[in-house]
C-alpha cells in the first residue's frame, strides 16, 4: 500500500487475518504510504522500493483528488537517486537547485538527529506529538493512535484542513504533470507485471461538501479513465466510514481504521491476491470528459 497519511492512518496491515495467494502461499501486507504524498512521492517510493530490491507482487495505490491537482515539493524528501524519477513531473530548475541547497546544508538541517544519537544530552527533546513512530508493518502509530481530539482542537484542525484543501475543491481542475506521474506509476506496474489498484480512501461528511460544481465529474472522469485505460479496479472508499470514526475531516482513529481495515481486506485485499478482483468489480459513474494526459479511444 502506497499513499499519503489517510492510509497511513487508516490501513493497519497487523489487524488483518491472514491472506493466501490463489496458490496457497501467505501474503503480507505492507503500509509503506506517506505524509503528504500524491503522484510525484507515490512514483518516487514505488522506484525506492525496487531500488532495494523489493518488488510487490500486488500494488494498492492510494491517491487523494485534491493531491492530483496539487502536490507539496519533494526536494526535502528527496535523495540524489531521487532526482532524475522527479524531474519530468516539476519544475527541473526547482528541484536541481533545492536538492542541492539542502544536501549542502544537510549536517546543520538535521542537526538535532545527530545531537539525539551522538550527543543525546545536547539535543532538543522531542514534543509530544513531533516523532513519527510506525507499526511493524508500516501503519502510522501516533497521528491518531491516541483517540479523539479535544472538542476545541477538533475545530482548529478542521479549519486547517479547510484551509489546506477547501479552495483546492472548490476548482478540482488536474494538473497534467501530475497526471502524467499517476500514469507512469500505472505504466510501471504494467512493465513490472504487477496488478495495482486505485483506491480513494475515506473522508468524511465535512471534507466531501467541500468539493465544487462539477468536481466529482472530473474525478470519475479521471479514475474511470484510468481504469478503463490500464485495466485496473479502481476503488472509490471516501464514503465507507461514518462521521464519528474520524479524527480530522480526513484521518481515521483507531477504531474506525480497524473497521476501515478489515473491510478493505474483505473486499478488495483478499479478492486481489486470490486473482478474483477484477476491473469492474466495482461500478463507477459513467462520464463523457476524456482523461487529461491520455490517448484518444
């Protein structure tokens, strides 16, 4: 599983009961998504992954709507073998330039995790919160492991979130170069031989009424498009889980990501490796605006 913090929040890969390829073997599930993460970061882990020699049999991608039409930059995140899969999908200058202003301010930028492991007495002590601790099967374990906000930090993390996506929503026009990533994931999957499929993962009543006129025609549009394109199941999992499951209006807590959990392995994890999940398992809204980015059919 591949995608930005909703899954990392929401899929809990050691909830699942175990799972057999249609031959038998035991499959393991892996959370390897990450905060922020949209096309570019989603290709960028993918080439890490085969880079060390890890190669999935089967790919979940998780892509949020609003991270096609925009996405944070990866310099900071980025290594130097990092570069040449990003430079086709952003500003090269950009990226060059920054890479390298980081790399050569890199002792002084990541000071405090040089203090912490040679130094420990010296180092700034970590705030509640300020660490990323994960499962042992990659799931996020402290962005909402600790259970529900305050009902006043519930409200100021709604309005940042409105903040960050409202405006986004409101005009969900795609942005080809991101859509050119999405697609040369997809078209690496079908080189590798690996079946992936496209899933949107839960958000709740809040975030879904921030979506502008004709949003959720171009968001058919896209991912049908792409399913029909790759022949992929395209999954759409953004109205699975009730208002009260949410710890923002777009991150699972716990429990409601147990639940989250346990049906995306129901229906959709344990029907892919068994080789029974199939392009149009499930229905999507028939639209008429062609796929930005893809071939006339």
């Amino acid at each position: 599983m591949i995608g930005s913090s909703r899954i990392g929040t929401a899929f809990y890969p050691s909830e699942l009961p175990p799972m057999h390829d249609a031959g038998g073997r035991e499959v393991l599930p892996f959370n390897f998504s990450h905060h922020g993460s949209g096309p570019r970061l989603n290709l960028m882990q993918m080439h890490r992954l085969l880079r060390d020699g890890i190669e999935p049999k089967w790919l979940v991608i998780e892509l949020v709507p609003a991270h096609v039409r925009y996405e944070g930059v990866q310099s900071p995140l980025a290594a130097a073998v990092d570069v040449p899969v990003l430079l086709p999908y952003m500003s090269k200058s950009r990226l060059i330039l920054e890479v390298s202003r980081l790399r050569l301010n890199g002792v002084y930028r990541n000071r405090t995790a040089f203090l912490r492991t040679f130094a420990p007495e010296f180092a700034t002590q970590a705030g509640a919160g300020d660490d990323i601790y994960l499962g042992p099967l990659g799931d996020d374990a402290i962005l909402s492991r600790p259970g529900a906000h305050p009902e006043e930090k519930k409200e100021a993390q709604h309005k940042l979130i409105k903040g960050m996506y409202g405006y986004q929503m409101q005009d969900l026009q795609f942005d080809p170069k991101l859509v050119a990533a999405t697609r040369a994931l997809l078209e690496l999957c079908r080189e590798r031989g690996i079946p992936p499929v496209l899933l949107m993962a839960p958000e709740d009543s809040r975030f879904h009424s921030w979506y502008g006129p004709g949003a959720e025609d171009r968001i058919q549009a896209f991912y049908g498009g792409l399913g029909d394109e790759f022949g992929i199941p395209v999954i759409d999992a953004r109205r699975w889980c009730p208002d009260e499951d949410f710890l923002d209006p777009h991150h699972l807590m716990p429990d409601g990501a147990r639940r989250f959990t346990l049906r995306l392995g129901r229906e959709v994890l344990d029907p892919l490796v068994r080789g029974e999940l199939k392009p149009d398992s499930f229905a999507r809204r028939s639209v008429s605006n062609a796929l930005p980015g893809s071939p006339r059919r």
